[in-house]
C-alpha cells in the first residue's frame, strides 16, 4: 500500500471513531508501529490531525476539510470517468472557472488546455496549470484555506465579479432528492455561488456517491445548472429532474 493511500485510510478511520491508537492502526493496515508514527508526523504537519500519546485524534475543524491532495485518492476511478466525460465539453470555450474541489483537481491534472483563460480558487489546480505555457492562470485574492488548498472570504467574492468565463466547471458534497446541490460549508458555497453568477455555461460534476446526500449549505438547485456529468447513472429521480429541467445528464454508457 502507498503512503498516501494508506494515510488516506487512517483519515477514513478517523472520521468514524475520532481517535486511534498506533497499534490498533499498525494492525488494521498490516505495519509497523514506526511507520504508522511516521504517516502521523507527516499528517500532523499538514494539520490533518494532532498526535496524543499512543495515538492521534482528528481536529473537528477538519473533518470536512481535508487536504485537496488527499480527497484526490477518494473514488479516483470515478474522478477519471467523469473527467474524461467532462474535457471534451470545454473544446470551444476561451475563458473557464474551475472551483477548488478535489473532483476538478483531479480534471486539472488530465486537461491539456490551449489558449484558454482559467480562473480558480483551487492553489493546488493553479499550479497544476501552471506548468502549461499557452494557459493564463488568474485567482482571486483573498483568505488561503491551508487545509483545503482554496480561497475564500468576501475579498475573493468581491474581485470574482470581474471575471467572466464561457464555463463553469464545479463540484458539490451532494444533491437531494429534491434536487438541491448542497454543499458542507458557508464559505465554499459562496465561492460556488460567485462563480456560476459570472459563467455563461454552468457544469456540475457529481460522483454516484454525492446522489441523495444532503450537506448543510445549499448552493442551488440542479436546474441552475446546464450539465450534469456522473460517473455512472444516477437513478431514476435525478434523472426525471434532469428531464423536467432541460439538464442534459452525461455518465459513462449514456
């Protein structure tokens, strides 16, 4: 097992039990005592969780804020499903706004734009970007989120409403039965919602996992989108809503 994967599944651990010990640890993924004291020192600098003695607890400010880089691990066949569903659809588009979202981090490391205007909230999307000479790299200033390699706050919001982009590309931490694309905290789903006021064509990506969940913060509902890419079908209630509300619903085998 590689050191992310296997820091991936003490964070897992974590949120369900909030507590573990390096030995009940070492036994679940099969080594060391050092090795698991080594994966806790590293996670600990990223600000994932604090160490105790014997052990380490999750910091409850994280628990829905873990390291972009990390989340990239979590349903990593179905990020590339649905990126690859999802990059064709910008071949005509100058200018795109990309959130921070894991989700399109992990379409950020597979897109080879060209010529093409991306603005983002994501520092770990940008830098990917970055790399690529025909692209221009624009974020907004304001507050860094250290765990979840984003920006934020009302100096963001206030400068994103100089940016207009052809697409919106944005994930979300689910969507009702309802229809609601909810969101876990304040913050991002106010960044969300600054973003699809200044896009022309809005993009929602959901895994099949995200369908029927519901989180604190509503950004809108899916009828304020005009895509949206899953990674497999998401069930016959989404699917009417989609229907109802000219939606066109893309997954793999559609």
């Amino acid at each position: 097992m590689l050191t992310l994967e296997r820091q991936n599944e003490i964070l897992e651990f974590l949120k369900q039990n909030k507590t573990a010990t390096v030995r009940d640890l070492a036994a679940r993924l099969y080594v060391s005592d050092a090795t698991i004291r080594r994966d806790l020192a590293e996670m600990e600098m990223l600000g994932l969780l604090r160490r105790s003695h014997g052990g380490a607890v999750l910091l409850e400010k994280n628990r829905d804020e873990l390291s972009v880089l990390v989340r990239m691990e979590q349903n990593a066949d179905a990020k590339r499903i649905m990126s690859e569903l999802t990059i064709p659809l910008l071949t005509d588009c100058a200018s795109v706004w990309l959130d921070s979202s894991s989700t399109v981090h992990f379409l950020s490391t597979l897109w080879k734009p060209a010529r093409k205007t991306v603005f983002t909230t994501g520092v770990q999307t940008a830098l990917e970007l970055s790399k690529l000479s025909d692209v221009q790299v624009v974020m907004p200033g304001g507050v860094v989120k250290f765990h979840t390699d984003s920006i934020e706050g009302e100096v963001a919001r206030e400068q994103m409403r100089s940016f207009f982009a052809d697409a919106l590309i944005c994930s979300c931490g689910g969507i009702g039965e309802d229809g609601a694309v909810t969101e876990s905290t304040i913050a991002q789903c106010a960044i969300k919602q600054g973003m699809m006021a200044q896009s022309r064509l809005r993009i929602l990506m959901a895994d099949r996992s995200k369908i029927g969940e519901r989180r604190a913060f509503r950004i809108g509902m899916i009828k304020d989108f005009h895509i949206l890419v899953c990674d497999a079908d998401p069930g016959p209630t989404l699917t009417a809503l989609c229907r109802e509300h000219g939606v066109r619903l893309i997954y793999r085998g559609c």
